[in-house]
C-alpha cells in the first residue's frame, strides 16, 4: 500500500512539472510560438528516437540519426512555411528547403543508411515513424493558425488540457468501477486494465473541460457549444484509441514502459501515444470547420 501511495506522488509530481513546462511554452505569451517550437522539437526528438529503439532494438545507430533529422527537418518546414513566412512558396523560401529536405531524406538518405548500417531491413520503421510521430506533431503547427491566421497557442493548449483531463476521468472512473469482477474489460488482450468504465470517465470529464473552456472563450469561440462538445468527443475517442495503439505496440515487442523519462509515467512516448491518433483528427475537425466557413 505504502509502495502504491508513493508512485502516485511521484507520478502527480512528474506529470504537473510536464503539464506545467507544456502550457507555459503554449500560453505564457500565447502568440509568440518560439518557446512551443523549442520545447515540442524536444518532444518530438525524444518520442521518435523512443519509438525507434522499441522497435529496432539499441543498434541502427546511423539509420536512427538520420531518421530523427529528417523529421526535425519536415517539423521545422511546416513552423516556417505556416508561421514565418506571408506570400506563399517559392523555391528560395526557407520552409521549401526544409520540406525538401526533409522528402531528400525519406527517398534517398535512409534508404542509403540502412544499406550500411546492418544485415536486417528496418527502414519500415524509419518511414513509420515519419507518420506515426512526426506527422501528428508537425500538424500541431496549422492547428495553431486555423483561427486567426497566425500563432495562437491557446488553440493547441486546450487540445491538450482536453487529452489530458479525459485521461484523468478515465484513470478516476477507471479504477474506482472498472475493476474487479464487476468492471468491463474495454480490449484486455490489448491493455487488461482499460475498462468502459474509464471510456465514461474520460468522456464526461473530456466534454466537461470542453464546455469550460469555450465558457471562457478559449475553445472554438465562433462557433456553437454542440461543435465544443463534437470536438471534445472526436479527441476523446481517437486518444483512447492512440493508448491503445500505443499499448499493442508495446505488447508486440514485448517492454512495459517506452522510456524512463517521467517518473511514474515512462517515456515520452507513452505521454503522447493519445495525441498521436487525436492531434490529426483534430486537424482534420479545424480543416472541415474552414472550409464550411469559406
């Protein structure tokens, strides 16, 4: 008991410090996007260089490298071709260069890097690592321009803070009913200790923070409460499903947690396994909500 009680103070601790680090980089000066570009390139280098050693083991060093530049490269090119830059693209602007770089080092470096670096193919998981984790962090930068046409860091904080308080419904509601002989298994060949009842929890809690939000004019503030409460539901689910992603993956392969970077929570990767589902689907929501106010 007494072993349980402290991992609970310790996760609550690393998980408010990480909370804390990500919203003051969103929101502390909410449309200079300089400090979430710093901080979510970390994110994003930890998340995929965590993913690629579950999955190539600890050697591939060289076809790692690569494989972390090229998408550090396509991060940076969708920052500055959304964010810097005002009268579209041209050969000579700086986001081109990167997004050509970026494609240089899917079509022609990694390939090369595997060739030398090892007996076995492993460039499958160089490419799905560019869509599984570099994709859905690059879209965090045109979800943060949809509304005003420039950097607005409240739009990609409360995505978050809605990710993160469905996570606590589902861990409240999920462990007081979920478990035991009356709780219901949500997929227990995937992750045993999910539950519908942690589904309820993460629902209610995520549409609840939604509506909050939106009070206060920090969520989808020209449009209706019905679209808040859409929005919040899409998220949910699809995080839900990115955990679950996120905990066959580890099953696979056979590790617990994908990183020790978080006390009490593992890595990175474990910390954004939601996102990685949720951050598309909610470019996807901001794209449609575009084009039907054209």
């Amino acid at each position: 008991m007494e072993g349980r009680r402290k991992e609970l103070v310790i996760r609550t601790i690393s998980g408010a410090v990480f909370c804390a680090l990500t919203l003051a980089s969103l929101i502390v000066v909410p449309d200079y996007p300089l400090p979430f570009l710093i901080l979510f390139s970390f994110y994003l280098i930890r998340t995929n260089y965590e993913y690629l050693r579950l999955t190539m083991g600890k050697g591939k060093v060289v076809l790692k490298i690569m494989t972390l530049a090229g998408g550090i490269c396509l991060f940076w090119g969708f920052a500055m071709f959304f964010d810097l830059t005002g009268a579209g693209m041209s050969l000579s602007d700086p986001s081109v260069t990167l997004l050509l770089l970026a494609l240089t080092f899917v079509t022609v470096i990694l390939p090369v890097a595997d060739l030398f670096d090892g007996e076995k193919f492993y460039m499958s998981f160089s490419l799905s690592s560019l869509l599984y984790i570099v994709l859905p962090f690059s879209l965090l930068v045109p979800i943060s321009t949809f509304f005003s046409g420039y950097f607005d860091g409240w739009v990609i904080a409360s995505l978050m803070i809605i990710m993160w308080m469905g996570d606590i419904g589902a861990y409240c509601i999920g462990t007081a009913f979920g478990q035991g002989e009356h709780g219901h298994k949500l997929m227990p060949s995937v992750s045993p200790k999910k539950s519908w009842e942690g589904v309820f929890g993460a629902l209610v809690f995520s549409i609840a923070t939604a509506l909050i939000l939106r009070a206060f004019n920090l969520l989808l503030p020209a449009f209706p409460y019905w679209l808040s409460v859409l929005f919040a539901l899409l998220v949910c689910v699809f995080s839900i499903l990115g955990d679950l992603v996120e905990s066959k993956l580890k099953r696979r392969f056979q590790i617990k947690d994908a990183g020790r970077i978080m006390p009490g929570h593992g890595g990175l990767l474990d910390r954004f396994d939601s996102g990685l589902l949720a951050f598309p689907v909610a470019f996807l929501f901001y794209l449609v909500l575009s084009l039907v106010a054209v």
